[in-house]
C-alpha cells in the first residue's frame, strides 16, 4: 500500500523518504508566479513574504487532476492507495484528492482519510499509518489507531499577530478578536468537532499567551507521557520558551522543535509558535 499526504502535514523531507511517503504539493501564488511549497525554505519564504508587505500571496490545493495522475503513477507499483490529508475544514485539499481518485478508479484503489488538523497534528498520523504498514498491521487496526490519534491531539498556536490571518481570509472563528484588539495575542486551537480553528484565550504578550497555551494543554493531559511536536514559522526565541514551559509542567516524553510548512506560513506570517501533542502510549508502539 502506497500512503500520500500533503505538504501541510510538516513533515521533515528525511521522514517522508524512509517511511516512502509521497508528497502532493500544496502551492504559494506570488505575483512573479507560483511555488510549490516544499520547493522554498522557510527563511527565503519568509524573506519574500515580509518584502511583500501589505500585499499577501494566496495558496493553493492540488488539482483534483494533479491527484489523479499520482494516484496514477503510485498505482503501478501499488495499486492500494491511503491518501491522508488536511483537515476538510480548513482545506478543499481532500475533495480535490476525492474526485481524482475518482477519476482514476480503474487504475487505483483510493482510500482516504480526514485528519482533521493539520501541522503535527496531521504528521502523528500519517506516521500512524506508515509505520502501522511497516508493521503488517490491517487497514482496520491502522485506521482505529489513526482515530484515537485524531481525537486525543491538540494542535494549539499563538502569533505575534493576526495580520496575516486576517488578509488571507482564514480567520473563521477568531474572528471577533479582530479590529481593535489586533495586538492582541490569541491562543488559537483545531477544534475536534470540526477541525476548524477556536479561539482558547487571548493575551497581550507572547509570554502570556504561550503560559495560557500551556495551562490549556495541562487541563487537557494532566501527567499523561506525552510526544510534543514545539513548531515555529521564523521564531526561535519563541519556541525554545515554548518548550521550557512544557518541559517543566508536562510529562514530555519525546520533545522535537520543528519549522511549519511555508504554505501554512502564508496565513500566520513569521511570528507563529505553538505546538502539536498527542498521547505516547498512541505513537510508542509504533516507533
């Protein structure tokens, strides 16, 4: 079985080889012409986007057409496909994946799932699923992992501002923290119940909102052993308090400090810093 995800899962390109995982680009349109996101670093992602100020570059799914010729091209070698993707409510990324795996029934056997976040969040996973593969776990003992995973992750944030959701049009529901309250530093999660992005609590300072997003995270996980997956666009300083604040109030069990995905990025701008949590006791038998 082939596994596909989509670039939005951040997942290190090292990862994506030795598990065999295959890629579909999910692309940044600036005005000089369009990017596939894994193509560009996040520094000289940032770089042009900060030169670009106020104007912003808009993303862009895969065609479903650009799905159906991977699913194509996988099929020779497997005609068994599980396509893991975005969360549907925050992008038409898996409908485009749907109907061209459609479009390529005869050649393909498509499954596909709905992660339902994003970020580490989505990587727990798609790791879920490769190594549950290379492990000659079933589709059903795969799949009901992959469930626990979706249901017990947190996938929570906070940005130095929320220009950039705001002229990227991905506000959703931390919509009434706009205006005025701009400098505001929201904590912002991916709901469960829809996979959109909710409002926890907001704050004035960076160091505020990361104690709040951590509070959040211990209601949530008390002294679970826990996997945390620290992410920033361009804000080291911010990630490595973040990852004082778990280390010191969570039962962290394997901590990482990785870059977001520029396509992700678009919407955040540079100042992003949050992280992705799930369970240890759902990754550690795959691992």
């Amino acid at each position: 079985m082939k596994i596909v995800t989509d670039c939005a899962a951040d997942m290190p390109t090292s990862e994506l080889e030795e598990l065999d995982i295959t890629q579909a680009p999910l692309f940044i349109q600036f005005p000089e012409g369009e990017v596939n996101s894994a193509d560009i670093s996040a520094d000289d992602f940032y770089n042009r986007l900060e030169a670009m100020r106020p104007a912003i570059p808009s993303t862009a799914q895969p065609s479903s057409g650009l799905f159906e010729q991977l699913y194509r091209k996988l099929a020779e070698s497997s005609k068994e496909i599980f396509s893991i993707h975005i969360s549907s409510g925050l992008s038409g990324t898996l409908n485009s994946a749907q109907v061209g795996g459609e479009q390529a029934r005869e050649a393909a056997n498509v499954h596909f799932w709905d992660t339902m976040t994003l970020s580490g969040g989505q990587r727990f996973q798609v790791l879920a699923a490769a190594l549950g593969q290379r492990a000659g776990w079933t589709m059903e003992k795969i799949q009901e992992r992959m469930a626990a995973i979706r249901e017990q992750t947190e996938v929570i944030y906070t940005l130095e501002t929320l220009e950039y959701l705001a002229r990227g049009g991905r506000i959703g529901r931390v919509q009434a923290l706009l205006g005025s309250v701009l400098k505001l530093k929201p904590v912002i999660h991916v709901s469960h119940e829809d996979g959109k992005y909710s409002t926890v609590s907001k704050a004035r300072t960076i160091p505020a909102a990361l104690q709040s997003l951590t509070d959040y995270l211990v209601s949530v996980y008390q002294r679970t052993p826990l996997w945390v997956n620290v992410l920033h666009g361009r804000f080291q300083q911010g990630a490595e308090m973040l990852s004082e604040m778990v280390e010191e109030r969570l039962n962290v069990a394997k901590l990482e400090v990785n870059r977001i995905s520029p396509v992700l990025g678009v919407h955040t701008g540079p100042g992003i810093v949050g992280c992705a949590v799930v369970p240890m006791k759902l990754m550690e038998d795959l691992i």
